[in-house]
C-alpha cells in the first residue's frame, strides 16, 4: 500500500466524476445533507485545499458516503470564530459517523486541523471511527507528524488499481468500503 500524491487523487476523482468535471462541486448554496447516505464523514482539511476537498468530496460520495465541509453548511460563520469552534466541539464531528483528516501538507501546519483531530480522538479512535486521508506533494514528499502514526491511514493498493485500505497503526487493514460502512 502507497499513499496518494494530489496528482494521483485527482486523476482518481476526475475518473469517477464522469462528466461533471471537478469544479463546482461542493454547492455554492452551502447547504449540506446527510440523509441519503450511508456514513457521514467530518472532513477536517485546510481552506488552502480547497479543490482537494472538492475531489475528496467525488471519491467518497461515489461509494455512498456523505461529506461535511464546514464551508458548505450554512449554519456556520462566513468567517471562522469562536462560534465556529464551539460548533464543531460540540456537534459536528460527533453528528457525523466518521472523521477524516485530509492530510496535506497544509493540513498538517494548520492549527484548526490540529486542533480538530484532538477533539476528534477521543470519540472517534477506539471504535475505528477516524482515519488520515495522507496526500503527497507530487514530489512525493509528506511532512506527517509523528503523532499522526497513531492514526489509521487510507491507502491505495500498490498491486491493484481502485482498490482502497485502511491501514492501522499495528500493521493490521481493512478495506476502506468495509470501514466506511461500519
């Protein structure tokens, strides 16, 4: 197993977005809706990554899963505040089933993503219910902390293609639909 470079997991979510092309994808209205979804997933990402988190959005909802983006809910701040942190301490990411740093470089200097795996931690990590979601720079470097190795990591098969795991911290794995699901 591999983690992806941006290039790679754009390709990837081109592929399965048809003809609906990347942009625009998550709806300017900033509406969000979880109904018709299987699981629901907390996206925590950096606002530097924006189309990484509209091709994000395409891979997960592509197996049935749901995305929350917190700029694409319309209860919250146009600009973050404390409002914006009381919010997601205390409802969204235990509203949703799952948690997914998506871990780019910029993620991982950005201290509200910081921030929000810790408070993701303790309620998400015992029953499996938080992954990284680690993306490369397309030189192939990723600057993960060390404390992120205490993490389960979403991966890509190195031997088949579109064939995604969930690699935990002990070496043991899951693929990423059967997690998703539980």
């Amino acid at each position: 197993m591999s983690i992806f470079t941006k290039t790679e997991f754009e390709a990837l979510a081109r592929s399965k977005s048809g003809v609906r092309g990347l942009r625009g994808v998550i709806n300017e209205s900033r509406t969000f809706s979880k109904s018709s979804a299987i699981t629901s997933i907390f996206i925590s990402h950096s606002h530097l990554d924006k189309a990484i988190v509209e091709q994000a959005k395409i891979f997960f909802e592509n197996i049935g899963i749901s995305i929350y983006v917190d700029w694409a809910d319309a209860t919250m701040p146009e600009r973050t505040n404390g409002t914006t942190a009381t919010k997601i301490k205390n409802q969204i990411i235990n509203a949703n089933d799952k948690f997914v740093l998506l871990a780019t470089n910029n993620a991982i200097a950005s201290k509200w993503c910081n921030w929000e795996i810790g408070i993701a931690d303790p309620f998400k990590l015992t029953p499996k219910k938080i992954a990284i979601l680690p993306l490369a720079d397309n030189s192939g470097t990723w600057n993960g902390n060390e404390y992120l190795q205490i993490y389960p990591r979403i991966e890509k098969s190195a031997i088949f293609s579109d064939t995604y795991y969930v690699k935990y911290p002990d070496g043991t794995q899951e693929g990423l639909t059967t997690w998703l699901r539980r």
